[in-house]
C-alpha cells in the first residue's frame, strides 16, 4: 500500500515538470514514506531521516518531509525530534505533497535570490488531518515500458481494533472508491500494456460495504471482483488483503467462477489459539478460519493460501503457539510472514500483562518459520517436472541474465530468455528445479 501511495506521489512531482532520482545528494526534496506496523521501521526511517540532514551543508534550500503512517501517528513532534524536517504529511494528505514541497521550495529560491544570506528555512508543515474523499485520489500510476502488473488502491482505512494493530489510528475509517472509479483506473492500465492487477485494501473483503448496496446477492467486492474481471486486456486479477470476516461464499463461489482470479490468497490467520485471537480483538475463532479455507480449496482446487502470524503475543503459552504451528502443518500455508510480536504505542496490546521475553519470541519464530520452509520446499519440489503457466514480468531481480514470472498461486519462476520474446507474456515453463522459494525452468508455449 505505501509503494503504491509513494507511486501516486511520485506521479504528481513528474506531473509538476520534476524528475526523480534515488539519489539523495543530488535531490532537491527528500521525502520519505513512513510505515507504523513494527517500532523498528519507525526507527529506521527517523536514523535515515537524520542522517539525510547533512545534505543541507551543501543545499541550504533542500526540503525534508515524511509522508504515511508515522507521519500521520507522530504528527508535529517529529519537527522536534529532527530539526531539519520542513513536512510531516499524513494517510489522508499524499496529493497535496507536491503542493507542499513545491510550495517552499519556490519561497527559498527566491529568497535565496534576494539574498544569498538569508535563513532558508520558514514554517514547518505538518498536515494530519481527515479529508473527505481523499481514497479517490490514489488513482494515477507511473507505468514503465513493459510494466505487466499493477497495483490498485480500492479504499482505505480499517473499521476493526486488532489490539496490536496501530492501522486505524494512522489510516482511518474505512473509505472505498466507487466501482466505475476502480474499472477506469484498471482500463487505462490495461491500455498501458498491464495485464495483472493487484486489488488493494486493509481488508478487501469489506471492500464498499458501508457505501454500496449488495446485487443479486453478491457483496460490493464481489461485484467490483466482476466488473474487473471484464476489461479487456486484463489477464489476472489477485487482491490482498482479506479477512475472515465478511468472507462469504459469494467471494468463494467467484474463485469457481471468475477464471482470471488467480489461484493464491495471502490470508492473515495471526494465531491457531482462541485464547490469542480473543486478546488480539480477532472477531473469528480458529474453526471459521479453517471452514472458510476449506471451502476455498473446495472452490479452487489449485489454490495456494499463504498468510501472516504473529509468535510471542502476551501470554501466548506453549501450548497456544503449538496450535499456530497445528494449523500451519493442516492448511500447508505455502508461505507465511511470521512477525514476532511488538509493542505499539498507544495499543492495547502493549499494556498488557504477561508480556514474553524476546528470547521466547526469537525462538518461537525460528520454529515456525522452519515448518513454514519445510512445506513451502515440499510444495516447490512437487512442482519440478511439471509444466506451469506463468505471466513474464521482466528480469529476474536477482539475476538480469535471467527472466522471471509468476505462476498463479504467486511462485516465482526463473528461466532464461529473450525479454522481447517472452516480456510481458503468459506463457508455459518447463520446471526442472528449485531453490527454497524460487522455481527454475526452459520456456515454452507463449498462451498469449
Ligand atoms: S484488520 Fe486488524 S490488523 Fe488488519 S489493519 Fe485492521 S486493525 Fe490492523
């Protein structure tokens, strides 16, 4: 969700007449878009943005601002805390960035102008506000040649209160976009050349249920899934993120019935203990879970369920992360992000008593995560010998001699072959191996 928030930013500053660059010794704004989910990416983003201030030894008129959830959580304290900051933009502020950035950069440079000796710096800019409608304006890309796949921002914001999760405070009410918004954004993608789309949301699912009416039965995500499903040019359609609740069975029944959807959810499970997901505020209990992944592999059969876990939530027992690796081992996840619990400000969580030792956590998610490998390798090696349909992304990321893609249940496969042959091309690949989480085969049939 940054990236695509920081591609929306991204837009509007070449819009502006900009360029971009990753070069931060030669860029006149440095803007850094910040996450909240763990302490340490706050703090990582506080060093970095620290460190960057020498650049104002050189460049008196460079503009410092963060962006996104710590942004948005911290607010004006962070002007304190790193004297150099010009701008803390919020969730709900990405379009008017530019504004902002523009803005000073302009009353510098004229005051530089008038004299070279002048302080540079003015107001500092801090805009955490709520905005109506402010979902509608993540709507504009910044394709590259040869882009295959895309992100779509559908809403934003959470309504739940998981009690180790900051995302409310720092994103919002839940606030989606209408359909006919998403289905033109999707058009002009698939005018582009994409052929992949990656629906966005804290929780898909829920996508539009407080602002649009159910049809026929089917919720607003459903009938959102459809209308996609039917712009030309678009081959495969995933989403991500869903959640337990409102995954009802019109959304298993579109799997059976929408071929496009790929054959992979990344479903966040967070515990295999009722006790555990009553602390984290989860409103399901292990059996709904289990009931609507069952289903889902009923609707789907070829479908890969990875998911998120955290090991180590207070006074999470033996017994309690037994029944997370229990429920690993009976839905063989084929990967699964497994977090070790910590503490967020301002969360329930984080008063809790019976917090654990970090050594408890560490170990717990050595465990977990070496059951996770063990099935992941198993299902990869099940795959070697077999023929996969892949969609051909581009260069491999580790390896530009190589070309990769993306099977359906969201493997990645590696081949070598002529980018201007197989770039962009749902295409067949002979699997002859794998490493750990990667598949390796020869090209074969370009499908289309
Ligand atoms: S569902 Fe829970 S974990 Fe997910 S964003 Fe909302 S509050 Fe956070």
């Amino acid at each position: 969700m940054n990236e695509r928030d920081t591609e929306q930013v991204a837009r509007m500053f070449t819009e502006g007449g900009y360029t971009l660059t990753t070069d931060e010794s030669v860029a006149d704004a440095i803007l850094v878009n910040t996450c909240s989910v763990r302490d340490q990416a706050e703090q990582k983003a506080i060093g970095k943005m620290r460190n960057m201030g020498t650049h104002r030894r050189t460049k008196p008129h460079v503009v410092y601002g963060f962006m996104g959830c710590m942004a948005q959580s911290r607010g004006a304290e962070l002007f304190a805390s790193i004297p150099h900051l010009d701008l803390v933009v919020g969730t709900q502020k990405y379009h008017k960035v530019f504004d902002y950035v523009d803005g000073i950069l302009k009353q510098r440079m004229e005051r530089r102008m008038d004299d070279p000796s002048l302080a540079m710096y003015g107001e500092n800019v801090c805009d955490v506000e709520e905005e109506a409608g402010s979902q509608n304006t993540i709507r504009d890309h910044l394709t590259k040649e040869k882009q295959v796949s895309a992100f779509v921002s559908i809403m934003q914001g959470c309504n739940m209160r998981c009690s180790f999760c900051i995302v409310p405070d720092t994103r919002g009410r839940e606030r989606s976009r209408p359909i006919p918004h998403i289905v033109e954004e999707v058009k002009r993608l698939a005018d582009k050349g994409v052929r992949e789309v990656n629906l966005l949301g804290q929780i898909v699912n829920l996508y539009g249920r407080t602002e649009f009416p159910h049809v026929n039965g089917k919720s607003p995500f459903v009938q959102l899934l459809e209308a996609v499903h039917q712009v030309d040019g678009i081959e495969r359609i995933r989403f991500i993120s869903p959640h337990p609740i409102g995954y009802r069975d019109d959304l298993v029944a579109a799997f059976a019935e929408l071929p496009k959807l790929c054959s992979h959810i990344h479903f966040p499970m967070q515990s295999g203990s009722d006790r555990i997901l009553k602390l984290m505020r989860r409103p399901y209990k292990h059996e709904k879970f289990m009931e609507i992944c069952r289903k889902m592999k009923a609707s789907r059969p070829d479908l890969a369920i990875t998911t998120d876990i955290i090991v180590g939530f207070p006074t999470e027992t033996e017994e309690d992360f037994q029944a997370s690796i229990d429920t690993v081992k009976e839905v063989e996840f084929s990967n699964a992000f497994v977090f070790r619990y910590s503490k967020r400000r301002n969360t329930p969580a984080a008063e809790m008593e019976g917090q654990l030792d970090e050594s408890v956590k560490e170990e717990r998610n050595q465990r977990l995560l070496a059951v996770v490998n063990e099935i992941a390798i198993a299902q990869n090696q099940s795959c070697v010998g077999t023929v996969q349909k892949i969609l051909c992304e581009g260069y491999s990321r580790y390896n530009e001699a190589r070309l990769s893609g993306r099977t359906s249940q969201n493997r990645i496969v590696v081949f070598e072959g002529d980018l201007a042959k197989y770039g962009g091309r749902l295409m067949e690949v002979k699997i002859d191996s794998q490493s750990g989480f990667t598949l390796y085969g020869e090209p074969g049939v370009i499908i289309s």
